[in-house]
C-alpha cells in the first residue's frame, strides 16, 4: 500500500491580520489534510495570532526579511518536516484556495515537479491587470521562456505547487527580491518539470498594492536584469538536490 503523501501549505505573510484567517479557513475547507504553515514575516498587528486561532502552525520571524525570506523560510520547515508536497500560497486572499486542487493533480499523476497556478494558461482568465503590470508580466514571461528553454505564461502568479524535488531546490536556491519571476528560472535551469494550469485571481481582500506606475517601471528593470544575470549562473541539477 503506497503511503499518502503529506502535503503543507506554506502562506507568507506580514501585516494581513484582516485576510489571512480566510486564507487559512479556505485552505482548510478545500481539504482538511493539508496542513497550513503561516510564515508571519514581524508582522506588527495580529496576523499571527488570528493565524493560529484558526488552526494553522505558524512560524513568528524576528525581523522582516521579505516575502523571499519568508517564502524559503517555509520550504526549509517543510524539507525539515518532510513534506512530499508544498503548496505556497499568499496571506493576502488573492490566490483562491478551492483552486489547490488543480495544481496538485499533475504532481499526483507525476507529470510535474512544479506547478505554477497561471492567470493566462489557456487565455479564459478573466484578470486584467493594468497596462505598466501587464507589460511587465508578458515581458518577464518572455524573458525566463526564452533564458528557462520553455514557454511561461505567468512567472509572477506565486501561486505554485511543488514535489519533494522541488521542496528541497527551493529550500537551498530562493531569491529574496521580487522572487516569484526568478524562481521559475532557477526550477527550468535546474530541470525542474514545469507545468502551468489556469486559476483566477482574486482582488486583494484587505490594504493595497505597494507597487504603483513608477515603481512599477523600476520593477520592469531590476528583475529584467536579475533575470539575464541569473542566466549566467549554474544552478544545482536534479540529481544534486536528491536526499
């Protein structure tokens, strides 16, 4: 008899004390086996607290260390807990959690490694993000397709499901700034088998966007530059990231 995989939802957040208790019940909801890990990144309201009251295991940081920190902080409980499946999730209520199924079923089936949650996979998505966003999605997408060896269409969705392999890549190889876009490339360039299923998104459910039209553009150039930088670097293969 095959032993059922263990499966953690890793939720970063910081100051979310209004949404996550949602993200947590919603998790729960969509199925009571998967365990919530929320990684409260020095929050200075209650989000912790609201986390565990409702059920999830969280992990209080003492310092802010962004959501990249945050994020590798949650995989590396997960490899020391031995997980067989992440699912990573943000605290804020946009990524929907009656959608984990759909990402988890083509790591069931053994299709994939890591499986991003993509609001443009097969074009019926109904987001639309404004114009500097949107150019800024399809240029990164265009940019790790090409530098990752194939085709991405959404490398800031943070919405992804991973194996073990993955799990254990992730724990020792995270970026910490804006690092959903580069993430993606280091899973391609280090053989990771990606695959890519349509979610919708929804509006954040509390506080606002930090990213406005400047920044935005300033955002368009740093992480273009990360990513032909990151092109250059070797990253460890499957058979280095094994246990």
């Amino acid at each position: 008899m095959t032993r059922a995989r263990r499966v953690v939802a890793i939720v970063p957040a910081w100051n979310e004390a209004g949404a996550v208790e949602h993200v947590v019940d919603g998790i729960r909801a969509s199925d009571p086996e998967i365990a919530v890990l929320v990684v409260d990144d020095a929050s200075t309201d209650d989000t912790a607290a609201v986390a565990e009251a409702h059920g999830a295991t969280v992990l209080r940081l003492p310092f802010n260390v962004g959501i990249g920190g945050a994020v590798q902080t949650g995989f590396r409980h997960a490899v020391a807990e031995r997980y067989d499946v992440a699912i990573r999730l943000d605290g804020d209520g946009q990524h929907d959690p009656s959608e984990i199924r759909k990402l988890l079923e083509p790591i069931e089936r053994g299709e994939a490694n890591l499986v991003i949650g993509s609001r443009f996979a097969d074009g019926t998505g109904s987001y639309r993000p404004p114009l500097t966003r949107r150019m800024g999605i399809r240029l990164f997408a265009r940019l790790v397709s090409i530098l990752g060896g194939q085709p991405v269409t959404d490398t800031t969705s943070g919405f992804v499901a991973l194996d073990r392999l993955g799990i254990e890549l992730f724990a020792e190889e995270y970026p910490h700034d804006y690092p959903e876009v580069e993430a993606t490339l280091v899973a391609l360039r280090s053989g990771l088998r990606l695959t890519q299923v349509q979610v919708e998104m929804r509006e954040r459910e509390t506080g606002s966007s930090s990213i406005t039209f400047v920044r935005s553009l300033y955002y368009m150039v740093k992480v273009s530059l990360a990513l032909l930088v990151a092109s250059l670097r070797r990253y460890p293969r499957l058979e280095e990231v094994r246990r």
